[in-house]
C-alpha cells in the first residue's frame, strides 16, 4: 500500500514538473500549437483547392535551353478564358499519354505552335489536334496519331528547338507549324522579367545557319525572378496553395495593372507597322523554317506550315497582315513545304464575316474554330497524301 | 472603397489600430474622418452631398425638437430627403416612362411624341443614398415624436456616415447608435476576434460563394429565351443562393468591421430561407428595412389597426414602394407587387383560420408537425425564389421568360460550361459543413474551440480561411449587388 502511495507520489510529482516545464516556456508550446495549425491548414487548404481545381494554371517550368516548357504529368486548369481542365503527359505535353516508338500502320503527325495550339482553354476532346486524329482516321482508314507540341508563347525558333530536343524522337511522319501573323513579335531578344517571354533566339549567319543564342535563358535565370523560379520549382510543381498565394500577390501588387498591360496588348502598334516590321524581320523567320524543313527531309518527315487566322483579345476582327502571308507562303514554296491558309478559308466560310463565335473574348480559338481548322486539315492532308501516293504509284 | 478589395483590407486594420491607440476623446472624430475618406475615395463630390444632407438633417432635428412648427419642419425634412433621392435615383425612371407613355398615346392623342419627350438626364446615383435617406427620415421622425435629438454635430455626423453600414446598410436606429458613443469604448481580445471571424466569413460569403454563381446566374438570365427547364430552375436557386451570400456577406463584413471598433450594428439576416412563411420570411430577410418600412410607412398608412381591405391596400402600397426602393425599375415594381399579395394571401389565411375553428385546429396540428414545417418552408421558398426571377431580371419580359423555362421540359447548355468552370460547389459545400455543423452544434463547436484554444493556432487558422476564401473567388472584383440600390 505505501509502494503505491509512494509511486503515485511520484507520478503526481513528474506530472506537476513537466507542467512546470511547459509553463515555464509559454512561447514553446505557442510555437508548438502554431506550426501543428500551420501544417493541419496546409493540408487542408491543399485539400479544398485540389477539389477545387484550384492554383493549377501555373504549367511552364524553367528549362535552361528552350527557355521555359511545360511540366510533365501536371494536372492544369485554366479559367482565364473558356475552361479547360487536363493531365499532361510525362513529356510535358498537351497530349494523353503517348509512347516514344511509333506503334505500326499509324500515321503520326507533330503539330508546333504557342498557345493557340495548346489549347487550354476547350477541352481536350475539342482541341483541333484531337478532332484532327478523329477525322483523319476515318478519311485515311487507319489510326492518326496527333502530338500536340504547342506550348504558350513559344516562339519559332522555340518550336524548331522542341522538334530537335523531343519531337522527332517520335518520328512523325507529318509536322505541321501552326503560324499566326503575330510571330514576328517573337523574333527579337526580349528582357521582360517573366518566364513566358524567356526565349532563346536564333540568328542567322550570312550563309544562312542558325545561330543559337541564349543570352535571354542566361540572364533571366541569373537575376532575382529567374532564381526565384528556379528555387520554388517543387512548391510551384506541386502546392496548389503556392500558386493561389502567387495568383494573389500578382493581383495586389502595386501597379499589377501596367505589367498586365505590358503582357496582353500586342507590341506592335496596328497592322501597317506590322507589315513593315515582318518585311524587315522576315530574314530571322525564313531561315528558321528552312532549316526546320530540312531537317525534318531528312527525317523523312513532311511538313506543312499553317497560316491560321488571328484577331487582338476583345475585338473580332481578323488580322490581315497580307505581306507577312506572302512571304510565309513564298517561304513553304522555296522550302518545298505543304501550305495552308486557314484565315483565307475562315473569309470565305464565316457567315456575313461575323468572326465572333469562332474566337474566345481573349482571342484564343473557340469550339467552333476547332472544328473548322481540324475539318479542313484534315481534307487538305487527305487529299495530299492521296495526291502523292497517285504520284509516286508507277 | 469596397469591402471585398485590397483597399479594404489594408484600410480597415489600420482604422482599427489607430482608432483603439487614440485616446477616446479623438475616436469619434477619427472615425467621422475615416468614414468621410471611404466615402469619397469613390467619388469625392458626393461626399459634399453626404456633408450637405447631414447638416441639413441635423438643424431639421434640432428645429422639430424645439416645439415651434414641429409638424411643419417634419414635413419639411421628409420631403427634402425624399426629393433628394428620388432626383438621384428615379429622375430617369420618371423621364423613361413619360416618354414611353408618350409614344403609345401621343399618335392617340394626335401630339407628336418627340414634342413632349424629355432627354435623359446624366446622373450617377450616390453610393448608399437609399440607406442614408432612410435614416434620416427615421431620425427625424422620432425626434417629432419625442425622441432626444442628437445634440453633438460630430456623433450626428458619424450616425450618418459611419463606414461600416455607409453603403449598404444595415438601417441603424439612432436611439441604439448613440448610446454606444456616449459611453467610452474599451478594447476587447474576443470582441476583436469576434468582428475578424464576422468579415472572414461576410468575406467567404461575397468571393468564394456569391462571385461565383455570378456568372452561372449571368449566363441564365441573358439566355432567357433559350433556357431549358432544369437549367432555369439552376439559375433562378442559384440567385437566390447569390443575392443572400452577397449581401449577407456584406452585412457580415460591416458588422465585424464594426465589432472591432467597439460598436454593435443590428443584423440583417436570420436564416430567411427557412422561413415558414411570408411574414416570418420578411422577419428574417433584409430586417432593418422590413422594420423600417413597418415603422415609418405600414404603421403610418393605418398599419394593422383597420378594416381589412384596408389593411390589405397599405400592405401592397409598402411592398410596392419597398420593391420601388430597391431600384428605378418596373421589374422591381413587379416584385413589390408580387411580395404584397403574398403577404396579403397569409394574412387572409390567417384570419381564415381564427373564424373556422374546426379547420383551425386539424390545420395548427399539420403546420406544427414536421411534415407541415417541411410542406410551409418549401411553398415559403418557392414563392421566394419565383420572386427573385423579377428581382434579377433586367426585364419584367425577361423575368417571364425565365419563369417559362421554369416550367418547360426542354433541355438547354447555357450554364454548362460556367458550373463545370467555377468552383462554387466546393465553396458552397465548405460553408455549409462551417454553418451547419460547426455553427449550429454546440458539442462541435466547443470541440472546435478546445481543438484551437491559443491565439496563436487561432491566428493560423483565420489567415487559412483567408487564402481559401480569396482562392476560391473568381479573377476580377464584383461590386456587392446592394451598392445599385
């Protein structure tokens, strides 16, 4: 009895000195009770926003040659401008999962461009390159393969770097280069602190060779927001929250207005010094799609350059730009590239040149301009190869 | 300033820090300042009209209190106030409906309509105007009825202008808004934190649930007339879900705000959609205008102390001027209407069931079991949300086409891509599961305090809700809808 007196004695006495420990150090158990809440809401916010779907449109990394790229296996939703909510795939792409080697009897094609290849903004399913694989297949009799390799803001010489890095490990048999008349805008080094505008440039010589040049990738990621993005690459990758408290400071931050400003509107003023600027520039745009063409000859890959239609975000109006399409098809012609222009096709086929139900408000391809383009490439690619293989029979 | 941007957020601490480090013979004047600086960071000319109605209101009460003409400078006053916000608010309305009916009788007539027509005038309704008219009046009505005036300028000033329930209300009663500033305010940890977890949840309310079903309610009404069935009664709940989660919200935000700085505004809202009936669901919606309109136009034109159609006809005048309040609109008319011979049904009912006493009796019985109070809140919400269908319509043809959908079999797509695009049903669910489970079970709650017991975790969790909150809200700030009126 007095054992167990005692030892309960004891007990009594451990307990009331731990409590002394504690109260001893009320900041400690504050601190403790603090990062314990920290990490339960983490988890919880975590949570909600991954039912959510939110903090997911961030969805281009840092990538020391091209610049930037997508992130592989992210899951992106995007709610700017339409809505549209995917996975990609393990090589950073747009795409379902797809295998490197070329599965038998399948016709591949490569699709290359920016944003309006991409993407993001209709469903999958909805996408040209989808319905394009759909409607090929069935005029072809046999499986296509669409690969979309379009990434937001890539530039010309961004997409040649992507087929040389990754896309023809795939061995298309078809790449096609989706071209709106605003690339010229992308041709020249440009110093804005944002990953969407670090783009390598390729000059040429004077014997026509490209010359990279990646002064932009170098210096972006040696000053403060380059390394800030390269020192947050996992937060960004994986914590929706990270990129909710991004979305929130980009919003508040004091003058957000101007730089928002500076990354929407078009840098060239109106159409006229669009059409001066792509004449003086065409000699940085020809030899990259020479080259690109070249390379995929030898690849034994054909290529087709696509002028597709563009307006300016909010308006409808298409952008003309005759000269910069001449020489575009001048370029193909000389490259012994297929052309098609879609944005001569829209002209004819959209009712009273009423463009709006084919754009998005911000200028991206609605549903119905999916449609159009995926119907009537898939016509001109039909019967392209239906021309060829007349040819080459005996 | 609105409550839901930036500027308010940085604003409102820093009131509340330097209003709490002032010695409490500066508060008053501190906040009379600050109320002013909200007031015309929107446009800083009409804070001159706030300052011209203030002082006008402020010798109209001292002179109704004097005796002399009390009747007299009353009339005065409420004339003065109403003129001024019918100039602001109906001058247009007024011009828009002469000019119409000119057009429809003048061929009739033989008058030319151009020659009687008038031009609309440019005029920008102040922000608030109908709130504050509305307390003047009522100021000045019970000053006339024996009530003390205001005798200091500044804490008149400040009943007028006080930021928190400036713009949208709630109508204060200046009895109850005085008292708090007679007496000096003393700080509270809890009052503090009271008022914080009010604005947090006013501010879930607006950004995470209301913003949302914006545009799915937008996409509805401007597609009227190719609404399916299913996707007209979407629309039309989720206004209903809208309008109490934004306004709500922004009572919610001016009450906490208040509550930090020591003062107590009355509430505005008790769960109005479980309201089992019409009377009891103006007893829980929008309450400080219900009872201002009881008080100072019902109560006036006879009230319930009369024979019955006349008690009938004053019901329908006051919800007809109540739905004219909200906006200078027909549609707004339609819904005034539309609430009065509700309220008029009821009490028909009602008296109904006090003469036949065998009826009576089998009738209580039903109401009182569940079944009844389940059959009484539906009917109650569904005679609610048919309202809200003139009450969101740019139209009154508009709110009919609505209403046809309601009722129509056909299948439509127009919301689709706004449901699947905003992340409202999460927001809606997170709310529910805080007000229904935490808020409305005293085991979960207390379970919850003892879970977070320190300030510190405390702190952790509010700026989580924050981040959720703001996460969850659409891109692009939406004014809170009460502002238009």
């Amino acid at each position: 009895m007095k054992t167990e007196l005692a030892e309960t004695e004891k007990k009594l006495s451990d307990i009331e000195g731990n409590t002394a420990n504690v109260t001893a150090y009320p900041w400690l158990k504050a601190l403790v009770q603090m990062n314990i809440a920290l990490f339960i809401g983490l988890v919880f916010l975590e949570a909600v926003f991954y039912l959510a779907r939110v903090g997911e449109s961030d969805h281009l990394m840092p990538d020391q040659k091209l610049g930037f790229k997508p992130f592989a296996h992210k899951r992106i939703t995007q709610r700017n401008e339409g809505f549209g909510s995917f996975q990609f795939n393990s090589f950073g792409m747009q795409n379902d999962e797809i295998t490197l080697t070329k599965p038998i009897n399948v016709y591949r094609i490569a699709v290359f461009g920016d944003s309006y290849v991409e993407s993001l903004q209709v469903p999958r399913e909805s996408n040209y390159c989808s319905l394009l694989a759909k409607e090929l297949s069935r005029e072809l009799g046999k499986p296509t393969e669409v690969l979309n390799f379009g990434v937001s803001n890539y530039s010309l010489a961004q997409d040649y770097l992507r087929y040389q890095t990754l896309a023809k490990d795939f061995n298309p048999d078809l790449v096609i280069i989706a071209y709106r008349v605003g690339e010229t805008e992308k041709v020249l080094p440009d110093n804005r602190q944002s990953l969407a505008f670090v783009r390598p440039v390729l000059f040429v010589d004077q014997n026509g060779k490209l010359i990279y040049n990646n002064t932009v990738v170098a210096n972006f990621y040696k000053a403060k927001e380059g390394k800030r993005l390269l020192n947050t690459q996992i937060l960004r990758e994986y914590s929706r929250t990270w990129n909710t408290l991004g979305r929130m400071q980009q919003s508040w931050a004091v003058g957000s207005k101007d730089t928002e400003g500076k990354a929407s509107s078009p840098l060239i003023a109106d159409e006229k010094t669009r059409e001066k600027f792509a004449a003086c520039y065409w000699f940085m745009i020809d030899p990259i799609l020479k080259n690109f063409a070249k390379e995929c000859a030898a690849n034994h890959t054909a290529i087709l350059i696509m002028r597709t239609p563009m307006v300016h975000p909010g308006e409808y109006v298409l952008s003309r730009n005759e000269v910069e399409t001449d020489q575009l098809e001048a370029t193909a012609r000389e490259a012994k590239a297929d052309f098609i222009n879609l944005d001569r096709l829209l002209q004819l086929n959209a009712k009273n040149h009423d463009y709006r139900p084919y754009f998005l408000e911000g200028s991206h391809f609605s549903k119905p301009m999916h449609k159009f383009i995926a119907k009537n490439l898939a016509k001109h690619i039909a019967s392209t190869i239906s021309n060829s293989s007349q040819e080459s029979a005996p | 300033m609105l409550f839901n941007s930036v500027t308010y957020l940085l604003f409102l601490p820093v009131v509340v820090i330097a209003f709490w480090l002032l010695p409490n013979r500066f508060r008053s004047f501190f906040l009379l300042g600050t109320s002013f600086f909200f007031y015309m960071s929107w446009l800083p000319v009409y804070g001159f009209l706030l300052a011209a109605l203030t002082v006008t209101n402020y010798f109209l009460g001292q002179s109704i209190s004097a005796g002399k003409h009390s009747g007299r400078y009353l009339a005065i006053g409420v004339i003065f106030n109403l003129a001024t916000l019918s100039y602001y608010k109906y001058a247009n309305f007024a011009i828009e409906s002469w000019n119409k009916a000119a057009q429809v009788l003048g061929p009739w007539l033989q008058i030319p309509a151009q020659s009687v027509s008038f031009p609309l005038q440019n005029i920008l309704l102040p922000l608030g105007i109908s709130f504050f008219v509305f307390e003047f009046i009522h100021y000045l009505t019970d000053v006339y009825k024996g009530g003390k005036p205001i005798a200091n300028f500044v804490n008149f000033s400040l009943f007028a202008s006080f930021f928190p329930s400036q713009i949208a209300g709630p109508i204060k009663r200046y009895q109850d808004f005085i008292k708090q500033l007679e007496y000096p305010h003393v700080f509270s940890a809890e009052a503090l934190e009271r008022g914080l977890r009010l604005v947090l949840q006013g501010l879930f309310k607006k950004v995470a649930i209301a913003d949302n079903l914006a545009p799915i309610v937008s996409a509805g009404f401007s597609n009227a007339s190719a609404l399916g069935g299913l996707e007209a009664w979407i629309a039309s709940c989720a206004f209903a879900i809208q309008i109490y989660c934004d306004f709500s919200g922004y009572t919610d935000m001016g009450r906490g705000s208040a509550i930090m700085l020591g003062f107590d505004l009355p509430d505005n809202f008790n769960w109005p959609y479980i309201a089992k009936n019409l009377p009891d669901f103006w007893k829980r919606w929008h309450i400080s205008l219900s009872s201002w309109l009881r008080d100072y136009l019902y109560i006036p034109l006879g009230g319930s102390k009369c024979s019955l159609p006349r008690r009938h006809n004053n019901l329908i005048i006051t919800m007809l001027l109540g739905g004219l309040w909200h906006g200078a609109s027909w549609h707004y008319v339609v819904w005034g209407a539309f609430h009065g011979v509700g309220l008029v049904f009821c009490h028909t009912y009602d008296a109904q069931l006090k003469r036949e006493a065998k009826l009576s009796i089998a009738l209580k019985k039903f109401h009182a079991s569940s079944l009844g109070v389940t059959v009484s809140v539906a009917l109650t919400f569904l005679f609610v949300l048919v309202g809200w269908v003139f009450f969101r319509a740019d139209t009154v043809t508009q709110g009919l086409q609505v209403l046809q959908a309601m009722y129509s079999f056909q299948s439509s797509t127009c919301l689709t891509e706004s449901i699947e695009k905003y992340p409202v049903v999460v927001a809606l669910a997170l709310y529910m599961i805080g007000r229904l489970l935490v808020d409305r079970f005293e085991s979960i709650r207390l379970s919850r305090d003892s879970l977070i017991p320190l300030a510190p975790a405390r702190i952790v969790a509010y700026i989580c809700v924050f981040i959720c909150a703001i996460g969850l809200s659409p891109t692009g700030k939406t004014p809170f809808i009460y502002f238009q009126f």
